[in-house]
C-alpha cells in the first residue's frame, strides 16, 4: 500500500508499506518528496547512495504519522520509483 509517511526526523516519504506485527514496518522503493516551488512537489530517492532491495525496516517509533498520498502523486511515484501503473482520477 503507497503511503505518506512522516518521520521523526522531519522527512516526508512516500513509499510502499509493509506493516508487521512486531516494532518496525518496512519501507520499499522509499522517494523522499521535495518543494519545488509554489504547489510543486518533486521526488527523490531516498538514501541514494544504500542498496536496499529489500526495503529499510525502521522502528514504528520513528515515524510520527502514515496517510494515504493523493492520486495525482501516487501516480507521480507509480511512474518514477514503482510499477509504473497509473490509477485514473
């Protein structure tokens, strides 16, 4: 599931989420969102420089919420950093 998560870092991401039972979710094909000037949003990977195939596992504790991201910027990642699958608005 594609989400908006803030962590207590101050970072936005968005990215998909894999909820466990335990302490950590796993964050998977993680793009950091950007400003980019009045009302534009650009992505980036996250942590460019690691390789994590398999996502990064981070402690609940570090994330200070989870939303679900607009269509329009879901679509914007799905095209960049995901399946490439675009959901009609």
């Amino acid at each position: 599931m594609i989400k908006l998560v803030r962590l207590i870092s101050g970072e936005e991401i968005i990215c998909k989420v894999i909820e466990s039972e335990d302490s950590c979710v796993t964050l998977k094909n993680a793009a950091i969102l950007i400003p980019a000037g009045q009302e534009q949003l650009a992505l980036a990977q996250w942590m460019p420089y690691a390789s994590y195939d398999e996502g990064v596992e981070i402690r609940k504790e570090s994330i200070l919420f989870m939303v679900d991201a607009q269509d329009e910027l879901k679509n914007q990642y799905s095209t960049s950093f995901g399946s490439g699958l675009v959901v009609p608005g």
